[in-house]
C-alpha cells in the first residue's frame, strides 16, 4: 500500500502554494531498519516517516471448545463438522446489523470440538470497547459456502475473559432451545491494562503492553444450581493483567526480519510449458499466473529481509528418470529478490527437469521448519529475531493428505508461515481443508490466485493477512518478547 504526503504552505484566503509530495509504500517502510525513512521531494527539502504501533488497541488470544452441540448433519453416519465466527455490529442501509470479524478453523465430524488458539486484534474485534456487545456463531461447514448455523449466543471480551475456567456459554438456535455449550479455555488481553478494584468493575485506565491472567474461577450455590445459566465470576472480582509486548510492529520495529522462502509446482498437471495457455508458458510480453504470484506476493515479503537473498526450490518433476520432491531451482541456494526468484523459475526449464507427479509437499514444508528453525536460533545467538514464510505455488491437490497433515503439524512449533496459492482452475477443496484443519495451530493460509487474478492488491492482501497474528502468536507462545525499537537518526 502506497501512502502519498502533500506539503502545502498556507497561503492567505484557502490559496495554499504546493511545495511538494512525497510517495511511501508501507511494507517497504515496516521492513526499513527502525521503521522509519526519508523521501526527497522534487521541489526541495524531505518528509521522514516513521511507523509506530498504534496506541491503546491490543489483542485477544482466545481458544475456544463446543460441548454436546446438536448435530444437524444429513446422513446417518455423519455429524456436523463446526466452525466459529465473531460478529461485531456495524451501521448499514438497514440499521445496525451483525457483520462476521473473525472466522475459526473447521474440525470435521465433530460434536465436542477443539478449535486452534487465534490471537485477534481488539480494534478489529470491538473497537477497543471490552463490554461492546458481539455474536459468537457456530454453524456446520458446507464445500459450496452455504454453512447451516448451529446455534449462537451474545458476548462481549470482557464476558470471554471472565468465562474462563467456567461452565460455558449456553448456545441457543432460532427457536430459542439449547443447543450445546462453548466453552472458553483461554481469553487473554494483551496491550492494555484494565483494573478491577474490590467495589467497581470499571475500566479504570489503559495503556500499552499489558496482558490478562484470568482470575480463578469462583462458584455459587445458585449458579451451580442453574442449569441454563453460564457461572461468571463475581464484579468484585480482581482480574489482573500484567506486562506484555504482542504487536506485530513491535517485533518488527525491534529489528525482527522475515525471510522469505518459494517453493514452484512443475508436476505435469501444469501443462506442456512449450505451448501456449498452460500454467507455466513464459511469454516475454505478459507474465503467467505464477510470475504475477510471485510478484504479488514475493514483492512485499522480500521488503522484510535486508539481504534479500531468497531459496527457490520446486518439486514434482523428474531428474534423469528420478522423480524429485525436492529440488533446488536456480544455479545459486539463494537468489537476490523477486527478479532473482523469477530468473531461478525461468532457469529451471532450462535443466534436464520432466514434469512428472505426484504432488508432495511433505519434503518441502519438512525443509522449511527446519531452516525456519535454524534461522531463528542463529539470530537469536546473535541477539537478534527472525521469522520465516513459505510461498508454495501449485496447479492442484496434494497427493498424501495424511502425510502432508503430519508435516504441518510437526512444523507448526517453528517460527514459519505458510502461504499456499492455487494456480489454474483445479479442484482445491483439498488446500481449503488443509487451511481448515491442517494443524492445530494455524500456519497455513490457502488463496486460490483465480479470485483475485485482476487485482494484485487484492491477492498480496488475501495471502497475508493471518501472517502477523501468527508472527506474534509463535514469539509469544515462546515467552520471546520484541527487543525494544531500533532508533535511527536523520
């Protein structure tokens, strides 16, 4: 995203004279050393930009479990497969209506489900207001988009966090019956404070870095005689919260670099690059649907590593009759930047490489953990912090979903990202699964390019969006807090 700054000296009678404009792109700014740069405008003199985490917003780490939901699955032998979504009211053509903010993984053919921990942030989530109120809704995950609800029950942050420990939330349906029960196993906050005193429940100041620890969980004689009614904890109750560093910027700004790592289909399903209109023909006057992905994509990320050097690998194609999972494309381990990705892609066809199959990942996400792994212990040994993503650009299915499954889960305790874009027309619904439910804790994002194919924006947008949360949620899983900002002069 480009950011443009106008600079005007204030004339008399609103005839105000120009004297000059100055173009920033955020991601190149973020990735800067201290976040912070210096544009030179035509007519004279700079603007310094410098971005700093914004200001009493925070985040939400929460991990929620159904109990006992109604099945509302067709079929005798199969049952509802469940999903949450938080609603937030927003002012429309019709009046104030629900709008979803936060959507969970799918577990499959469940009715006691255990979703992955999200970490979401609170300015998204409720404005920064605890008690505003919101709509938690489960409902049975449809392929064709058309989910049945299962059931819903009004919260507010404040409610998730005093519910830990508790009986649950009692979810009802349209007609007002009882359903099933949330339960919240964890609601923290982390980026403001919030005080409890004995006689007032009020918010009574906020500030940066701070953090919930949920209060034990006190029970009534009436609340546990109430079977419809959730135990909350007394008003009176102190909740404390305690130092915390959880934005995304503040690992960034401390120096922390993201490297970027591409891995490129070349199974025979992407078709004869020698002829025109398959996945990978290299015409020299317009890019292929790769070349735009990798662009997309590749250019943003490549903004948070200094060096730039990026490894390219591909898989499923043949070497002297010898399928290969894993291969290194390019004449180099690492390649500089975009144009260096694109130039490995390009070389690669100028090997003995046979687009072969099948397609597996397994080898590739393996790798990846590890050098993720390897990365971040090297830095932190040198004081320093970094965090790596995947880019893996396939036409189709994967060949093992079980092994491929057992990869992401194994890799979701690296510090690593996964982003997988679909490339063609191919049936995808096996990637929406592994988004779904690939590992407990949510590593990988699925984007098929076709949705966003006439707008790159759109597409770097879609492909992006969880790796912050999943940065933050990796160091703070790990007790690593963000080094303080770097300051750079002039």
């Amino acid at each position: 995203m480009n950011i443009a700054v106008d600079v005007f000296d204030e004339g008399r009678k609103g005839k105000d004279i120009a004297m000059g404009t100055a173009s920033f792109n955020i991601n190149e700014l973020l990735g800067v050393k201290g976040s912070t740069m210096a544009v030179k405008m035509k007519k004279g003199g700079k603007v310094i930009a410098r971005v700093e985490k914004l200001k009493g917003t925070g985040t939400l780490r929460l991990k929620l479990s159904g109990s006992k939901l109604k099945d509302i699955e067709s079929g005798l032998f199969n049952k509802s497969d469940p999903f949450f979504q938080i609603m937030r009211k927003h002012y429309g053509k019709g009046g104030f209506e629900w709008h979803a903010v936060h959507k969970s993984d799918v577990v499959k053919d469940n009715l006691n489900p255990t979703w992955r921990e999200h970490t979401i942030p609170l300015n998204t989530l409720c404005g920064g207001d605890l008690d505003a109120p919101l709509l938690l809704t489960v409902s049975d995950y449809e392929s064709d988009g058309k989910h049945d609800q299962m059931g819903q029950v009004e919260i507010t942050v404040n409610k998730l966090v005093n519910t830990v420990g508790q009986v649950g939330l009692y979810m009802i349906d349209k007609k007002g019956k009882n359903v099933g029960t949330i339960i919240v196993n964890t609601a923290e906050i982390s980026g403001i404070e919030t005080v409890h005193n004995e006689n007032d429940s009020s918010i009574e100041s906020k500030m940066n870095d701070m953090s919930a620890t949920p209060h034990e969980p006190q029970t009534t004689e009436a609340s546990a005689k109430a079977p419809g009614t959730p135990k909350v904890a007394s008003p009176s109750t102190p909740v404390i919260y305690t130092p915390s560093s959880t934005s995304f910027v503040d690992y960034i700004s401390g120096g922390c670099e993201i490297k970027l790592c591409v891995a490129i289909d070349f199974t025979g399903s992407n078709g004869d690059p020698r002829e025109r209109g398959t996945l990978h023909y290299i015409n020299p006057n317009e890019k292929n649907d790769y070349e735009k992905a990798i662009t997309a994509v590749g250019g943003v990320l490549a903004n948070y590593d200094t060096d730039g050097k990026v490894p390219v690998r591909g898989f499923g194609a043949k070497f002297d009759g010898q399928i290969n999972h894993l291969f290194q494309c390019g004449e180099t381990p690492e390649v500089d930047g975009v144009s260096g990705i694109i130039d490995a892609y390009h070389n690669t066809f100028k090997s003995r490489l046979v687009m072969s199959k099948p397609t597996v990942v397994t080898q590739v996400i393996d790798t990846a953990a590890s050098f993720a792994r390897k990365e971040q212990e090297d830095a932190r040994k040198e004081g320093k912090m970094k965090y790596s993503v995947l880019l893996i650009l396939t036409d189709g299915k994967v060949s093992d979903m079980k092994a491929t499954i057992a990869s992401l889960r194994a890799a979701s305790d690296s510090p690593l990202s996964i982003v997988v874009v679909g490339v063609g027309n191919a049936d995808f619904s096996a990637m929406r699964y592994l988004d779904d439910k690939g590992s407990e804790t949510d590593i990988l994002k699925f984007v098929e390019f076709n949705t966003h194919k006439h707008d790159a924006t759109s597409l770097t947008e879609a492909a992006l969006n969880e790796i912050p949360d999943q940065l933050v949620g990796y160091f703070q899983r790990n007790g690593i807090r963000p080094p303080p900002s770097i300051q750079v002069e002039e």
